[in-house]
C-alpha cells in the first residue's frame, strides 16, 4: 500500500534526516522533493501548498533549531503534517441512537460499495457484536440486489429482500420497520451506483437520505483513482451530508493521493479502508498508522490487533500443548499456520505492518511473496496423511508425485521440506528453557542476506 510514496519520502528524508543543522537550502531542496514525491502520488494540489507550507512553517520555527538533532525533528514534523492531512485520528461510526441505527451508503459503481456494506457488516457483528441488517435499493441492477443477499449469506447477516419493481425509498422504510420489529441493531442501505455523477443519480439519493435520515452517511471511493477520488467525494458531499468515506482498494493502490487528498477536499473524515477483496479486508483507518507506514517505520499496532482478532486461540493453545509434549511440530501443523498467516492478509500483508521493511531487498520481498505460500499449501495437501505426519519418508518417487499433483517442480517440494525443518526445529527450541529468545535467534539465522529488520527510519 502506497509504496511509491512510501520509497520516494524516505529517501528524501534519510538525507536530511542524520544533519545536525538545518539550513534555509537544505530544507528548501528537501521541501522540493518532498513536493515531488507527493506531485506523483497524484495529491491534489491544494493539498500539497497546505502541507509544505506549514512542514515549512515549523521547520524553520524555534523547535528545529534548539534540537540536538535537527535532521529527526524534521522527519518528526513530515510524520505530523501527514497525520493532520489524513484526519489526526480515527473517527468512529457514531451509532448512538434508538436502534436501530441507519446507514445509508453512497459510490459510484465499481468502486466496491456492495462488498463494503457486506464488509462494514461484518465489522459491525463481529468487533462491535451488534445484530444487522443489510438492505438493497439499487432497483436498476437485480444482480446487485442477489450479490448483497449471497454476501449476507456468507456472514450470517439479515438480510431484507428488494425487487427492481419497488422505489428505493419503499424498500429503505420497509427494511428499517422490519428492523425494529425484529430488534436489529443496526441497518445499512445499499443505494444505486452509476458509472458517472448525473442529476437524476442525485436527486433520488437526497430523497431517500431525507425520508430515512440516517445517522452515518458513508460514501465508498476507489482509491486507485487518486485525486479524482476526492474530487468526486467532493461533488457528493455538496449533494449529501456525508459523515464519513470509506476508501477501497486500498491494497492495489501504490500512489496514496486519494488518502492524502479526501479529508482536505472534503473535510470528512476517511473511517474505513478496504484492505483487499476478502469479506474481512476492511480495517478502521488510522491516519497516525497510516503516516507511520508510509514513512517506513510500520503500523505494529494495527498487527497487533490483527493477530488478537484472526489467530484461531484453541487452535493455538493445542498447537502449543502437543510440541510442549514432545510429539512435535508435523506439516499438518505447519500448513495451519499457513491459512492463519493468508487470513491476516498473508505473509506481504504483515510484513508491510513491520517497521523497516521498505529497505530489503526485492529478492528477500519475493521470497515472501503470499504466490509462494499458497504453493506451499498446494504442496502439503498433494501428501498422504502420513507423509504429513511423518515428513522423513518423503523420498524421491513420493517427492515427483507431490509435485505432480500441486503443479509445482520436484526443487519446490525440497525448498519447503528444508523450510518446515527450519521451523520443526524453531518450535523444539520453543518449548524448553529460555524458547522465546532461542526462536528469536534462529529466525536471524533463517532471514536470507540484506533481509534484516534494521534499517527503518532514524531517530525512533
């Protein structure tokens, strides 16, 4: 995510970033790329006068030249600038109100507002253990209709049915009387996307948001379009009382100027970020994170969270009784880790959380790339039940039939036997004496060369 911005603004300010002085010209060429790196992240351009202008306004101010190191507090004041650009702080869903409480959700089509509202559903049922209600009232496509009715499905959430043959404004007040009859806490309404903004699109969306009044007003925006993303939220907040965006795509878009351009634009606040195109790749958006990864120095808290929320706790705990027992550490094992790694967005997904990671090495990034764990898995599940639970029969004849049936070569089958051995021998040393400091050791030992964590950002 925004890793062309997060290259370009780091090396710009590792240059500054070790000075023990600041002086009119070196910020002022610093500046200078740092308006470029923004320029081609495709930042509006009010937005990038507002940001040099004050980054500006307080390097040159007294803080920068009473510090011991200047260089830093610089970088300091880039992390500061990015964070207000993008809001300071998450702003929540306000859902204080006599439930239940109405969502209605706006967006142009094809920037994932369907799968959003199945999404923020999920979100809604499983972090805040609210009962919801989903409804659509996009009357012009049936197959939207049967797509939110199939996603509902899918989370085990209401769902209220619509046909083309009904007004949006009949279905949204017969799914919120449904709602309260049948005690749901919430209720989103899906509304009808164009391809473009037109004034009839925005008629019908300002009479329904005035016959339902929902408390949140959420327009989805496809952040691979960059600024025009805010331009466009733009126009639908002049439409609409919008409360809050929630910007898709989020994991394709490698540029970054929608989600530093919105909140200027708008002056709404981003609440969400669809992280991917599974139902559960939506994450509360965090502009101090958010400024943190874009800078190199990770979002370990966001990780955190992750991990709390996705990793299988009994699946885990039995994991750790049967190698504490000494039965040891089988493929079986090693390919639950695997699903649990690709549930919290893979191996990539996490480790674009860890600080530092923009400085290895492509070679070390495609080690890692998420393609060679799910060849990983294709591998484990072409074995017996045996061959999994007892990896050293696993031979020559064995290892072409294995490679055979996931499609892989016979030197891919051997990467992963000699990559399961690293980590049968990774978890004996974690269940005796001393095992967190010994596991941490023997993953220095497994990082493959210029693949270490150091590197980051100065001055942290």
């Amino acid at each position: 995510m925004f890793e062309n911005l997060s290259d370009r603004l780091t090396k710009t300010l590792k240059n500054i970033s070790g000075r023990g002085r600041l002086t009119e010209d070196n910020i002022k060429e610093t500046l200078r790329e740092v308006r470029m790196a923004l320029l081609e992240a495709d930042v509006a351009l009010p937005v990038i006068r507002d940001f040099i202008a004050k980054v500006k306004e307080s390097a040159v101010g007294q803080d920068v030249s009473k510090s011991l190191t200047p260089g830093q507090v610089f970088v300091k004041i880039v992390r500061t600038e990015l964070e207000m650009a993008m809001g300071e702080v998450n702003e929540a869903l306000n859902l204080k109100t006599a439930p239940p409480a109405v969502v209605l959700m706006a967006g142009l089509q094809g920037a994932g507002k369907t799968t959003s509202v199945a999404k923020l559903a999920k979100f809604l049922t499983e972090r805040e253990k609210k009962k919801v209600l989903v409804v659509s009232a996009d009357v012009y496509r049936p197959a939207a209709i049967k797509q939110l009715e199939m996603l509902a499905t899918e989370i085990n959430v209401g769902f209220f049915p619509s046909d083309i043959n009904q007004k949006p404004i009949d279905i949204a007040n017969g799914a919120i009387d449904h709602a309260k009859k049948n005690f749901f806490d919430v209720v989103i309404v899906d509304t009808a996307g164009r391809l473009h903004i037109d004034g009839e699109m925005m008629a019908e969306i300002q009479q329904l948001h005035a016959a339902i009044n929902p408390i949140e007003t959420l327009f989805t925006v496809d952040a691979m379009t960059g600024q025009d993303a805010a331009n466009t939220a733009k126009v639908f907040n002049d439409a609409l009382p919008l409360t809050g965006i929630i910007l898709t795509k989020t994991d394709g878009d490698a540029r970054g100027g929608a989600a530093l351009s919105i909140r200027h634009i708008t002056g709404k606040p981003i609440k969400f970020m669809g992280v991917g195109e599974k139902i559960e790749a939506l994450e509360p958006f965090h502009p101090d994170r958010i400024a943190s990864r874009i800078l190199g120095m990770g979002d370990v808290l966001s990780l955190i969270e992750e991990v709390e929320q996705k990793v299988d706790r009994k699946q885990a705990e039995k994991l750790a009784k049967k190698v504490k027992s000494g039965k040891g550490f089988d493929l079986e094992d090693f390919r639950d880790q695997l699903v649990q790694m690709k549930s919290m967005g893979g191996m990539m997904g996490m480790m674009d959380k860890l600080p530092g990671m923009g400085n290895m090495s492509e070679q070390v990034k495609g080690q890692m790339d998420d393609k060679v764990t799910v060849r990983m898995e294709a591998m484990i599940n072409s074995m017996t039940k045996a061959e999994r639970q007892r990896p050293d029969v696993i031979k020559g004849s064995r290892k072409r039939r294995i490679a055979a049936g996931s499609g892989t070569q016979i030197q891919d089958v051997n990467k992963l036997l000699k990559q399961f051995t690293q980590m049968q021998k990774m978890m004996k040393k974690m269940s005796g004496k001393g095992g967190m400091q010994k596991m941490m050791r023997s993953m220095k030992g497994m990082m493959p060369p210029g693949g270490g964590m150091g590197g980051g950002m100065p001055g942290r």
